[in-house]
C-alpha cells in the first residue's frame, strides 16, 4: 500500500536560507508535493530522506541559489488485488464514494456490489438483499473492498493564470466587468469538473467485502453456537460408568452360583 519511490527536482534556497540548506530542502519538497499525486508513483505522504545534491546555480535577477535535488518520497499507491478498509463518504444511485481518511478518491459501481443490491430511494442508500434481508450500507459505515483497478489522469492541467487587471473590479465599465465575471465562472466550473490525477475503482462482490459490521456478527453467532454444545467427554464418562457397573453386576452373579454350585456337591 506504502511505496518508497526517487524523485529529482529543483528546490530554490533563498539568501537568507544559505546556512541552513538541508531544512529549507525538506520544507520545499513537503510543501512542493503535500495532497499532491505523483503521475505512477502514487499519493505524497511524506519525505523519507535526501540521497543527494547537484551544484548550486545563481541566476541574474535571482539572490538565491538553484540546484537539483535527489531525494525519496513515502507515497500511497495501493496494488490489483488488495484488500483494504475504508468508510462510505457518499452513496448515489450510479455509485458509493469511499475514503481512507486521507484519500477520498475512492469508487465502487453499481453493478461492482454484491449481488442483488439494490437503492433505496427515501433512505438514498444501498443495501444488500441476503435471505429476504436488508443490509444496509450505512452512510459513513466501515466497508471491505478489493482494489480492481488504479487510474491515472496525466492529462489533467490547470488552465491559464488569468492576466490581473490594472483597474479594480469596482472601477470596471459594464462589458469588462461582464467578461471578468465570464472568466471566473468558467474557471469555477472547470475546477469543478476537474477529475482526479488518481482514482481507484473498488469492488464487494466476494465474499467478505462489503460492511465490515455483516461479517463480525456473523463470526460471533458461530462462537456463540460452538459454545452452546455440551462436552462429549462428560457423556462418555457417564456411558463409561454404565458399562463398568454393568459388568461388576455379572461378576457377582457369576461368583454366588459357583458357591451354590460348591454347597450342593458338600451336602
């Protein structure tokens, strides 16, 4: 689930950072790549270590100095097949949205739920119907799943910086205000729309996934049964005692008709 990749990039050091490069290195990279999703490497939890550094460069304009930075990042990037535990953040009719905690990126379709799950309209939650009975995947509910596929969107871009204008938005004639509110509208709906550089598509059809809750009472109501049968060694002691009761029994029948066999032959 946890991966160690090696990444290089370029950290600026500022003038005033000089004697204390290695700290400003880690803040750069930490605050550079935190919540950020590296195309194939995975989500950035936190940097590991730095292998090493390239030469410093000052550029005309630039007080501080350049350089190329190698270094190892703790990345979230889960494999086909795993099985992990998560929450129900949200339920519609085509699909649930689970989460991590730390990750919310998190799909199961329709048709990827257990069989026979259907939506409940005034509750708007799923359910699985088993034996004619409803379980209901309870929203924010603790859930078991199996990741079937990671998909990476390296296509994803942020749009051109929108130009400052010189005059201020209460200054603004009718069409320049009109445009300026046009371009933050459309910049809105695209930060809306935008999808996830990462998205894992999730699946409960097998047996175990689904509410973690179904599957820990199950469990228990077998102990409990387990618990209520009665000891066999109890029964066979008691059968044991029987028998030996019975035979003690036999031998004494047996010894009083040899002593009335030996007084008949006496008298």
């Amino acid at each position: 689930m946890f991966h160690l990749i090696t990444i290089e990039d370029k950290v600026r050091i500022p003038p005033n950072q000089f004697n204390n490069e290695i700290q400003t290195i880690e803040d750069e990279i930490e605050k550079k790549y935190s919540n950020k999703v590296v195309i194939d490497g995975g989500l950035f939890i936190a940097l590991y270590d730095i292998l090493g550094t390239g030469d410093a460069y000052v550029y005309s304009g630039d007080g501080g100095s350049h350089l190329l930075v190698r270094c190892r990042l703790v990345v979230f990037k889960p494999f086909v097949g795993e099985i992990l535990e998560g929450f129900i953040k949200k339920s519609t009719r085509d699909y649930m949205q689970l989460s991590l905690g730390f990750f919310d990126d998190i799909q199961v379709l329709a048709l990827d739920l257990p069989t026979q799950s259907f939506y409940h309209d005034e509750e708007k939650l799923w359910y699985w119907d088993w034996n004619d009975n409803q379980l209901f995947f309870e929203d924010r509910g603790r859930v078991r799943f199996k990741i079937d596929t990671v998909e990476w969107n390296d296509a994803v871009s942020q749009p051109a910086p929108r130009p400052k204008s010189a005059t201020p938005v209460n200054q603004m004639d009718a069409s320049t205000l009109q445009e300026h509110n046009k371009r933050i509208k459309e910049e809105e709906e695209y930060l809306k729309n935008q999808k996830s550089p990462m998205v894992l598509k999730v699946s409960m059809r097998e047996s175990g996934l689904g509410m973690v809750s179904w599957w820990t009472q199950a469990e228990g109501g077998e102990a409990a049964d387990d618990d209520e049968q009665p000891p066999e060694d109890e029964n066979n002691n008691d059968d044991d005692d029987l028998n030996g009761s019975h035979d003690n029994n036999e031998n004494e029948n047996e010894n009083e008709e040899e002593l009335d066999e030996d007084l008949t032959e006496d008298e």
